[in-house]
C-alpha cells in the first residue's frame, strides 16, 4: 500500500478518537491481500489470553486474539445478558469512518454452554463467555481485513492505535509461506482410549424405555471419550485437515488462557442473521455415505426424529411472532462421511433480537429432546458427564446485528495429550439400541479419522 494510506489512518484514528465517550475504544481496519486467516492465527498478538477461529470458508473465516472487553457469568439470563454486552460493547466502539465491507465489522464472539450453570459452582464451563477481541482478522473471497480495538489512555493514543494496527499489517504481509500450517499428523500414536459402550448402552436401555412409554417423545443421549496420545497436538493442524475432510461444516476453536481448545466442525447452524432475515437449521437423522444414505430419506424412524426437529423450531419461532417457511421435504446435507436429513428454515427477523430467539430454539430436540424440560432433566441424570460446550451455541454477533451461531457437535476439547470427544445420537420410538450405538461410534470417529489414529491402542 502507498505510504499515503498510514497518513490517512492517522488521520482515521484521529477522528475516530474524537467521537469516544468514556470507556469508549477505538477500533480501527486495515484491508489485506488475501491472506489465510487460520494460517495467521498463531502470528496475530495476545493469543496466550484468548484465540478464536470460525472458518466457513469459502465463506467467512474469522481469526481474533486478545481480549478488549470479556463477559463471563452462568444463570437463566444469560442469553439477554450476553445480548446487552453485546450491544454496549459495539456501541462504545468510536469505528474510524472507514469504507469497510460487512466482513470486516466489529463483532462480539460468543461460546455458551449446554446448560445454564454448571451442576457444581466454580466447576465446568461457565453459561456464557463473550469477548470483544483486540485483534481481528476476517476474510471472504479475495477480500481480507484486518482489525485493532484498543481503549485509550496512558500510553495509548489514537497514533499508538494507529501505529500498532500499520505494524501488525506489515508483519502478516511479509510473512512467508512457510508461516501457514504445516505439520504431520499422521505420526500421532493413541496410548489409550476410554470404554464408553457398556456405560451408554445402559443409559440408552433407560432413554428407550422412557419414549417406548411416552414419556418423551425424544432423548439425545450423548457419550464422551478419552484419548491420550503420545504428543500434544497443534490444535491448527487439526483444524486445517478439517477443512479438507469436512468442508460443508464449519470449523471453530474457541481457547481461553486457562484450559482446554474447544475445537470442531459443526454442521448445525442454530441462526443466522443476515440484514433482518433468520435461518436455522433442523439437521437430524444420520447415516454413513454409501448405501445406507440412499435410503435415509425413506427411513421412518429417521424421518420422524427430523420432522419433531423441524416442528420444533417452527413452533418456537412462531410463538416469537415470526412467519417461519421451510420446504415440503427434507434434502439431504453431506459433511465428511455422515449423511443427515436437513431442513432450512427461514424468516424475518422482526424485532426481535438474535440472542433473544438464540434461547428460544436453544437447545433444539435434535441434541436434547422433547418435551425439552423433562429431556434436559433426564440428560442430567443418565449422561455421567458435564455436557459443558458440547452441543451449545458458539459463534458471533456483529455492530449492525448479523449474527451466526453453530451447535457445537462434531466437537473436542484438547488438553495437551488428551483429546475428549463428545458424540450423541437421537432415541425415538422404534430406535434400536445397536444402531444408536453405531451412529455414535461414527460420529465420535470424525475427528480420529482426521488423525489417522489406529482402532486399538498401539503398544508402550
């Protein structure tokens, strides 16, 4: 870029900082040639407190680090509390008038749990984490922009903003290629893995005994296991061999300072916002690609557990006032080597709010159950595990209100050595235990395919 765009970035700061209240921030942009923002990741400061990654490519992927502004609490208003951080956040922010495209906004991200508190206080994840980054990087297509927040005072002035967002740049623009991912993953040894079999199917005997009886019409029973390797694993890495075997999902790595990555790549989308129009997505019934797929959409179990989905989050939005519409059937909806029943539904949002219809649809039958009350109490009782992320709304909420949230399945938390994978599948009257059994199976396999890992444990 010529010389003259850092006199004119000067001169942005500048008026940006003239607009600020008190404990306002600046936030200032810079565009980029199109640079990977997963490959950046690791080169973008403050990431030791806070890194975060959503990568829908060929769509938007987001890249932060950092933490200006952070809200973390747990309780039943943590949607509406989370949708007020949100909104003062990015209303304090003195943007500098900069031409900016919708990619390059400010936005607040988000990662909530499965349930509203922990079962036991100071245990487990909180209900809610929100941040607004310090640093941003956001591509989309060929376009690529860069993003600094930082409140004033001190040393901090609107030239230091300036002046650090200019540096930042040129260090990403002169990086080599080399700085993108590399690594093998294919040398990763598994030490050890949990059993999980006998314990779930336990718990799925009870699951079919209670909606055999009709007293739920569905239950999600989820698993966990255990993998202890023989190295710690680059969390990028295995994110970058994501996006390879699992490109109709999307990716995401939600890490704090302290604990594990939450990484994945979900299928689901809870809500998108897009200039006052919703969309979710009911995605429920499986199967693996191959023949069993192409008798998906004929499976009556299946298309049962689907359609209580759909009904669902039609029912929720209209009680919200929407006018949801859907299409007539189901199509079906490839990621990896999982097929699922899938039904967009849209409407206009309204007035409404997104974290406010967020925990409306939250958590949908098709990884809790209906009635959504006495599942979610059954889930407590039969799964002996902190559900935590697993299966929660992650994502993020912008400074003109677009909103994207994903459920957080095909999902894992790395600590070092130990990857925890977490899986689920849906118990309907007709479900058969060994079936339920394999579809967990399949889904927990996801994220071990992409590290190659041998079925039995390898020897010391």
């Amino acid at each position: 870029m010529p010389e003259a765009s850092f006199t004119e970035l000067l001169a942005a700061a500048a008026q940006g900082a003239s607009q600020l209240e008190d404990d306002g921030v600046l936030s200032l942009a810079l565009p980029l040639a199109a640079r990977d923002p997963m490959a950046l990741l690791a080169h973008l400061p403050n990431g030791q407190r806070f890194r975060f990654l959503w990568d829908s490519a060929p769509g938007l992927c987001l890249a932060a680090s950092g933490k200006t502004h952070s809200l973390e609490l747990s309780g039943p208003r943590r949607f509406e509390l989370a949708q007020r951080f949100s909104a003062v956040s990015l209303s304090r922010l003195a943007v500098a008038p900069q031409a900016c495209p919708p990619l390059a906004r400010p936005r607040v991200l988000l990662a909530f749990s499965f349930f509203d508190s922990p079962l036991q206080d100071g245990q487990g994840v909180a209900g809610v984490e929100a941040v607004l980054p310090r640093w941003q990087l956001s591509r989309q297509g060929r376009h690529c922009w860069l993003r600094l927040q930082r409140s004033l005072g001190g040393d901090v002035t609107p030239r230091s903003v300036a002046e650090e967002l200019w540096e930042q740049a040129e260090l990403l623009r002169t990086l080599p290629p080399s700085a993108e991912p590399a690594g093998d993953l294919l040398g990763v040894r598994l030490l050890h893995s949990s059993p999980w079999q006998e314990g779930y199917r336990e718990a799925v005997a009870r699951g079919l005994e209670l909606v055999e009886t009709g007293a739920l019409r569905k239950l999600v029973l989820a698993v966990r296991q255990r993998l202890e390797l023989d190295r710690p694993l680059d969390p990028l890495l295995l994110l970058a061999q994501l996006r390879l075997r699992q490109p109709g999902s999307c990716r995401f790595l939600w890490q704090q300072a302290q604990g594990g990555v939450l990484l994945g790549a979900s299928p689901e989308r809870l809500l998108t916002v897009r200039q006052g129009q919703l969309r979710s997505d009911a995605l429920a019934g499986t199967a693996p690609i191959g023949p069993a797929a192409d008798l998906l959409p004929g499976s009556v179990k299946d298309r049962h557990e689907h359609e209580l989905v759909v009904e669902a989050i039609t029912e929720v939005l209209r009680e919200a006032g929407l006018d949801p519409r859907r299409p007539r059937r189901p199509r079906l909806a490839r990621h990896g080597q999982l097929v699922h029943l899938h039904t967009p539904i849209t409407a206009s949002l309204g007035e409404q709010q997104p974290l406010a219809l967020a925990a409306a649809l939250h958590p949908t039958p098709a990884v809790a159950g209906l009635p959504r009350r006495e599942a979610m109490a059954w889930l407590r009782s039969l799964e002996p595990f902190e559900r935590g992320t697993y299966a929660a709304p992650l994502g993020w909420i912008d400074s003109e209100g677009d909103a994207e949230l994903r459920v957080a399945i095909r999902s894992g938390t790395l600590r070092g050595r130990e990857l925890e994978l977490t899986a689920g599948a849906g118990l309907v009257q007709g479900s058969v235990a060994e079936r339920e059994l394999q579809e967990v199976a399949l889904k927990l396999g996801v994220l071990q395919q992409q590290l190659n890992l041998p079925l039995a444990p390898m020897p010391h």
